[in-house]
C-alpha cells in the first residue's frame, strides 16, 4: 500500500482526519499519488470520424470512428504507478466520454456520462488524469451511446506494464472485434435495433484483430509470446482454440492468476473480457497453425494462421517464471461481508426461464428468494412487454440515456460484500462493475478453482455467480451487462459506495 502514497491534498485531510480519530481506523485504499516528480505521461485523443481499413487491399476503406485517426485508438502505455493524462477533444457531431475499462479510477475520471461527469459534447475537451494503480491489459471507450459509438470503432488498448514484467520474447496485443457489414462493405447503421437488443446483442459477421481481418501472424520456433487478448466487441464471445500452443493464462481482465493451462486450451472472452497468455511456439520451423474460434456450435471459423518462419529462434521453450506480480487489491473478508442478491431477467423467452428458474431455485433457495424472483420477472415481463426495454436487474430496466439512476445497492465503504447473481434468462451476460475488481469465488455453490479477479465476469443462461470485494472506492459506479444492446435495453442499474 505505501507503494502507492496520497497526493498532497489528500493526505493533508486524511493526517487531519487521522490526527483526529482514535488508533486502529481501517487505513484507506489510496487512490493518487503524492507530489509526482516525473511530470505526468501525457496523450492527445481525438474522436472523430475518419477511415479505415478492415480488410487486406485491394479492398478500401471504410467509414469509422476513430481514436487518434485509427481503429483501434493508439495503444496507451504506462507503467505501474505512473500518473497518465489523457486530453480527449471531441471531433463528432455528438456528445461522447471515454471511461478506462477495468482501472480503479477516482470517480470523476470514470468516464460515466451524468453519473461520473457532464458528456463531452461536440468540440469540447475533457481532461482525465489518473494514476495507474493496477498494471495489466486495459482498454478505453466511450460510455455514451455505446453500442453506436463503440461499433463504429471507438475503442484501443491500455496496457499498464508491471515495474517487473514476464521475461517474453515478444509483448503482443490483439484487440478482437466483430462488425456488421453491409454488401457493400459499409457498417451497417442498424445500431440498437429491437431483434439485436432483446436477443444475444449485435453479432457482426467480419472479425477482426486490430481493426484488420487478419491473414498470418509471423512467429518464430522457440519463441515466447504474451499475447494480450481484449474483446472489444459489442456482443460476440470469443473462444480461441489454442490446443496445440499449450496456451497458460496468466492474468484475466489485467489481474494475475496463478498461471494455468485452460480447459481444453480454449480461452472464453464474453465482451469486455481480458486475457493475458504466455504462448511458447513451439512448432517447426516453416509449419502453419489455425487458432479456431469455437464458442458458438456449429460455427466455428478460421481466427488466423500462425505462421513459422523457417529460421528457428531456440530450441525447445525458455524456463522463464511465468507468474506476475499481485496488484494492491484488499482481499475481502467472507465472514463479515454482507451479502447481496442481484436477479438479472428479461430477453426474448424469458418468461420460459423465468419460470424454470422459479422451479430450480424453489428447494435451496434462501427465504422469500423464489417469492421476490417471481414477483420480479412478472414486473419485468409486463414492463418489457409494455415498453422497449428488454433487462432488468432486480426488476428495473435502466434508461439507457441516464446513467445516473437512483442506486440499487449501497455498499458500505472499506467493508467486503458478496454479490450473488442469478442469471434467469435464456442468453449470456458478460456483467461488469466500474471502479473495482472483484473476485469470482463460486458457480452455481461450487467455489472456482482459480478465484479469479475480474472486473467483467461472464454469466452463462441459468447460472448463478457469486462475486467478492471490498468497496473501497468510493462513489456512485455503473453495474451493467457489457452486451451494449443489452445495456441499451435497460440492463444496467447503479451501485453506491459510501
Ligand atoms: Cu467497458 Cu461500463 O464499461
Ligand atoms: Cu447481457
């Protein structure tokens, strides 16, 4: 925790507050720097509309948003605790924010429009500056109207590198994405359409890595690669098939875990998702690999083919550690933390799981849960039935042009707090809560296996996942579901830390 002090302000009221209270006061988590010496790492962003190129010439360019004139937006670097200021000036005809995906902001660079800060409108600046408590594998886009803006192309990597990172030959991002062409090769203005809302979301039917469809990633025999891979697409879940890579995950959603070789070797990314993989190549020399993407059944396709090149780099893999350093996250207490319920529901065949869940959850479920669940989604179901809205959480459907709804949960601050959420819908949910990572320690009563810390978990049809953390960020933060037309459609709700 000293590794990262207070800012002068800060810690002039808190020695006040401190000199003040009696001994024993839990310490707060410190969330800036103190005077910085090195003058912050300062990045210009434009937004603005611009080209880009999707697919290998002889194809064209296409119109997109951009970050920086590119899709994907510059790849933002610092390192661990250094203090990054980015100057945001909006170049679109319309009002945007830019909120960093997965880094434990103060609230007011959060990026969250009404709720966190006044939207930037069109011509306007806003200046976020904070420090990079977490290293890991981030991304920045924007939080208004993000199922348009972010399908358009606002998106880009935020990489944070630990003050000792993985000994690797090569450090490589890919950014994956989905979008929906048109015939003519355009993107398709459909945004926010009622069928993509009220189903899985809109699923695109061009994958790209890096904003390009991707042809050949050059490697090398022996060759020891972190691959940071980030879903920034609106709807698709990524499974890569990395079987004969024997891929080890060694951080998800930019957290380290202790490294291990996935089920199967297939990496599961629900949007927003991260995952940091060591890849030793070891090929032959000269050899093509095919990554698969396999998460949806019978339509699995060619991701991209890893090429060798026919000059070797080593024999054999490199005996390099492969775990990374813990970042500063408090670790919760299970025997003093509140506990929470959160029902999400809604979508289209509903009411089907709705009442599935009600038979399933009857037995074990804790007192007056089935009698809450049931009233719930017959709220749920004559609202949607009654409006355009499509999910809820606990009832309510969000109006996805306010982010600043009246809080669903108040946490206490500095305490620990169980979240568990039961998925009674037909369709998968990647739910993401702003300002904190929390850990995933159960599915449906079994504990996890890697107690992983996420800040985006992926929820399948029917499941129920307990989630852990100590709230010690204080604010009003965003809890949605990170299929953007599923938020859209009302599936976002806000949780208070106070
Ligand atoms: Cu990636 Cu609420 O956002
Ligand atoms: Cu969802």
């Amino acid at each position: 925790m000293s590794r990262f002090p207070m800012p002068a302000q800060t810690r002039r009221a808190f020695l006040a507050s401190a000199a003040a209270s009696t001994a024993g006061a839990v310490l707060p988590v410190l969330w800036r720097s103190p005077v910085h010496a090195a003058a912050p790492h300062e990045v210009q962003l434009r937004v603005a509309p611009g080209r880009t190129r999707l697919m290998p010439e002889p194809s064209g360019e296409i119109a997109a948003w951009c970050y920086g004139g590119t899709v994907p937006g510059p790849e933002i670097r610092v390192r661990q605790s250094e203090r990054l200021r980015v100057v945001v000036e909006n170049g679109l005809a319309e009002e945007t924010t830019v909120h960093w995906h997965g880094v434990r902001v103060p609230h007011a660079m959060d990026g969250v429009p009404h709720l966190t800060q006044k939207p930037i409108g069109a011509g306007e600046r806003f200046v976020y500056e904070f420090d990079a408590v977490d290293a890991g594998t981030f991304w920045y886009h924007p939080h208004q109207r993000s199922f348009e803006q972010v399908e358009r192309g606002l998106y880009g990597p935020l990489i944070i590198e630990e003050r000792e990172p993985a000994h690797v030959d090569r450090d490589v991002t890919w950014m994956l994405d989905d979008w929906r062409l048109t015939k003519s090769g355009a993107i398709s203005e459909d945004f926010g359409n009622r069928h993509d809302i009220h189903h899985n979301g809109r699923v695109g039917n061009t994958v790209t890595i890096n904003g390009r469809v991707p042809d050949t990633f050059a490697v090398r025999a022996g060759e020891r690669i972190r691959l940071r891979l980030i879903n920034a697409a609106n709807a698709r879940i990524f499974s890569p098939d990395f079987t004969d890579l024997q891929p080890i995950v060694i951080a998800l959603d930019g957290q380290p875990v202790a490294p291990y070789p996935p089920d199967g070797g297939l990496v599961v990314l629900g949007p927003a998702m991260r995952a940091d993989l060591i890849l030793d190549m070891t090929g032959k020399p000269g050899r093509r690999v095919s990554i698969f993407d396999r998460f949806y059944e019978g339509l699995e396709y060619k991701l991209v083919d890893i090429a060798y090149s026919d000059t070797p780099l080593r024999e054999g893999a490199p005996d390099w550690p492969l775990a990374l350093p813990a970042n500063p996250l408090l670790e919760p207490d299970l025997e003093t933390a509140s506990r929470n319920e959160v029902v999400f529901t809604g979508g289209m065949m509903g009411q089907m799981v709705a009442q599935g869940m009600g038979e399933i959850m009857g037995p074990g479920a804790p007192g007056g849960m089935t009698r809450d669940m049931n009233s719930m989604m017959g709220g749920g179901m004559m609202q949607m039935m009654n409006s355009s809205t499509a999910w809820f959480i606990n009832g309510i459907a969000a109006d996805q042009a306010r982010h600043d709804m009246k809080p669903a949960l108040t946490l206490a601050r500095n305490k620990s707090h169980v979240i568990a959420m039961t998925n009674a819908t037909a369709w998968h949910h990647p739910i993401h809560l702003h300002g904190h990572s929390f850990r995933v320690i159960s599915r449906n009563g079994q504990p996890t296996r890697h107690r992983e810390w996420q800040d985006t978990v992926l929820v399948s049809p029917r499941e129920k996942v307990e989630i852990a953390f100590v709230a010690d960020n204080p604010g009003d933060w965003m809890f949605h579901c990170h299929i953007l037309e599923h938020q859209a459609g009302g599936m976002m709700a806000v949780f208070r830390v106070a």
